[in-house]
C-alpha cells in the first residue's frame, strides 16, 4: 500500500456503510471484502454494537472506510439506541450493502426506502448462499428482487465466493465525480501565482499546518501553481516583494478585514473555510443561509456547529470570536451553543441560524447530510469563512470554486 493510500484522510475516503439483520453476515462480509479480519464475527447475535470504521484500501475502489453496523432489528433498550446509531452512519455512508438474511423483507423494505430518500446508492446482497440449495436460493433471489426492485448480488463471505462481482458492483456505484472535485477549481491555473495567508497564533497547531491549508497547498502544487506563503503581519513585505500581484489570495477567515486593507485590486481573494464550503459542503446553500445574519435580533439564537473535538482555546474562532462579533452586531443578549463532532440537535426549529465550521473532519456526505436536515427544517445555515466576510462586509466580494 502506498504512502498516499495511507495519507488519506478518513474524510476524503469513500465510505461504504454494511447493514442488515443481526446475524446477516455484516462483519463476515467486511473480512471476505478486505481479506482480513478486520471485524469481530461470532454466531452470538448482537456481537457489534456501535458502529465501527474501518479506513481501508480496496482493489478498483481506492481509499475507502469500511462502516460496520449493529443490527437494524436489535431489540430492548439499548438495542434501540445500537439501532440509532446505525441509522446515523446512514448520514456518513456513500455506498450502502444492505445484507438479507430471510424472506422476511420488511425491515429490509423500509431501510432500502430510506436510502432512496437519501438518494445514497444500495446493492442488495444475498449472504451465506452456501447455506441454500439451488433452487432455494433462486426463490429468495425472486422474493428480493420484488420487495426491493432491484437484483441481488449473492455471496458467500465465509467461502470468499462471488466477492468480485461485488466489488465490480460497489465499483458501478461510484459517484462519477469522485476524487475529481477540487479546493480551487477553476479560480487558478498552471503558472498563477498564489498567496496563501495563514495566522500562526495560539490557535494553530504546534509544528504543523491544519489540514486545509495541507489539502489546498498540495492541490495548487498539482496544479503547478507558484505559491507564496506569509503570516498575515507579512503580508505588505510579501505583496512588495512581488514583481506582480497574485492570480489569487487564500487567507485565514478570521482576517478577512486585514487581508482586504492590503489585497491589491487585480487580486481575486477568498479563505479556506470558503473553499471548504464549496468542496465538502453546499455553498450556495451557505451564502443564501448568511443572509439571515441581517434579520438577527438580541433574542434570536445561533448554533455554531464544530466538526473537531479539540479543547477549546483561548480566541477560539467558533466558541469565542464569531460570538463575539455577532453579539457585537445585535446585542449581548444573542444566545449562541456550541456543538462539536457528531453532536448535533435532531430538532434545529429553535435556532434562528446555524454556522458550520469547514467541515474537514467530516466527509461530504455527512456534511451535506446536515445542510438537508436544517433545510428540510426551514433554518438557515452557513459555515465560518462565509460568515465571516458577511460579518466582515465583503461576502459579495469574495470568490468560490
């Protein structure tokens, strides 16, 4: 397996989610598709309990993370909170193995509609088919086919039968633009000269960049780009030390209105959280969501939503500084919560707005996944680089991929 294999973060990887039935199969599955024992099986239903990833690479499919899930059928208390779990991952998985285990279809039947409501493509997947005769097994390929419109791939994880087609039919489901997306689209080409301004204040992490700034400058230098990096108190001597102003400039949000002060006017400007809004996230979804800013009052209230779960810093952008400056705007009173990781209400109706971070932690599946839900929901939802230029009076002016 390659170095880049290895590198890729878990939220740019393909994630594969396996449901079904306890006992259906599910971790026999993962170990015949990655050829490791990579998940615990046991005749004992109800073995897995949380959901578990798994980053793995596999033949055809490149980098992906496998999604282990409880039973949809567990029972009792906490079977119940097993079984939301599993329907969380749903939020999170790009392909979906839904592994039959009866002729019982009805749970199946009504998990197979909740993927098709989330658009999330399925294969229907026979297991254990060494346990059934021929003719038995051709009849439940009949019973699946009618209860969920589609034809089953049959398998036999424990004999490592029919695995390829398998693979060949995960391989078809693909989304056609995956891996092809970019930070920076058509904003720069070969031979552009880009700045790149990054804050290294309290909040950055020690001997390293954060991942979008990683992801952005590896992309541009794919892109043959010319890159030049400062801190945002060297940004007059690095534009002096220019013979031309850059193509463009990608700043930190949280310095927008210091970046705007010196950008030359033939430079296109913009931040990584932006960027990040239109790579994991639904940026026009975002700027529309940023209006609401305006309509804030001393009683509104704000969700600001973390995708990290890092200990909160002093000056942090998220807990301390958009508060800050939305209160600033409308009133100390302004109720702001902070969620963080996988916390986030089911119920949004009480909030006024919700603002996302980047999102670089989350794949774009599940960050699209909460866009849906605060739309469906009718509240307003942008993410921290968007609203920062709102806030910063220069949204209009801004670019996007």
């Amino acid at each position: 397996m390659s170095d880049t294999i290895n590198d890729t973060p878990r939220s740019g990887r393909l994630h594969i989610g396996i449901y079904g039935r306890r006992n259906a199969g599910k971790s026999s599955l993962i170990n015949a598709i990655t050829g490791h024992d990579t998940a615990i099986v046991s005749d004992t239903a109800g073995t897995t309990t949380d959901p578990v990833y798994k980053s793995m690479e596999i033949h055809g499919l490149g980098p992906c993370v496998l999604i282990d899930t409880a039973g949809f059928d567990d029972s009792g208390p906490m079977g119940k909170l097993r079984v939301d779990k599993t329907r969380l991952a749903l939020d999170k998985t790009d392909i979906a193995l839904l592994v039959l285990a009866g002729d019982d279809m009805t749970e199946e039947k009504a998990w197979a509609a909740e993927l098709r409501a989330r658009k999330t493509p399925f294969i229907p997947v026979i297991n254990k088919m060494d346990e059934r005769d021929p003719a038995e097994l051709e009849t439940f390929r009949a019973t699946v086919r009618d209860a969920l419109g589609q034809e089953p791939v049959t398998v036999s994880a424990r004999e490592g039968t029919n695995m390829s087609a398998l693979r060949e039919a995960m391989l078809r489901l693909v989304p056609a633009d995956w891996g092809k997306m970019d930070l920076t689209g058509k904003l720069c080409q070969e031979g552009d000269l880009v700045m790149l301004v990054m804050p290294q204040d309290i909040q950055a992490p020690q001997g390293r960049l954060i991942l979008p700034q990683v992801q952005v400058t590896r992309e541009l230098l794919d892109k043959k780009c010319v890159i030049v990096s400062c801190t945002t108190d060297k940004i007059v001597p690095a534009l002096n030390s220019l013979s031309k102003p850059p193509r463009l400039i990608i700043t930190d949000s949280q310095v927008f209105a210091e970046v705007w002060k010196h950008k030359p006017a033939e430079s296109l400007l913009t931040s990584f959280s932006i960027l990040m809004a239109g790579y994991k996230g639904d940026i026009e979804e975002f700027i529309r969501g940023a209006a609401a800013i305006d309509r804030l009052t001393p009683h509104s209230h704000v969700l600001i939503a973390e995708a990290c779960t890092h200990a909160p810093l002093a000056e942090d952008i998220g807990r301390e500084k958009i508060p800050r400056k939305l209160r600033a705007l409308v009133g100390e009173t302004l109720d702001v919560q902070v969620v963080s990781g996988t916390d986030f209400p089911e119920d949004l109706t009480p909030y006024d707005l919700i603002i996302h971070c980047g999102a670089c932690m989350f794949n774009r599946t599940y960050m699209l996944s909460r866009v849906r839900r605060a739309r469906e929901q009718g509240v307003p939802i942008c993410n921290y680089g968007v609203a920062l230029a709102k806030l910063t009076g220069i949204l209009d002016k801004v670019v996007h991929a």
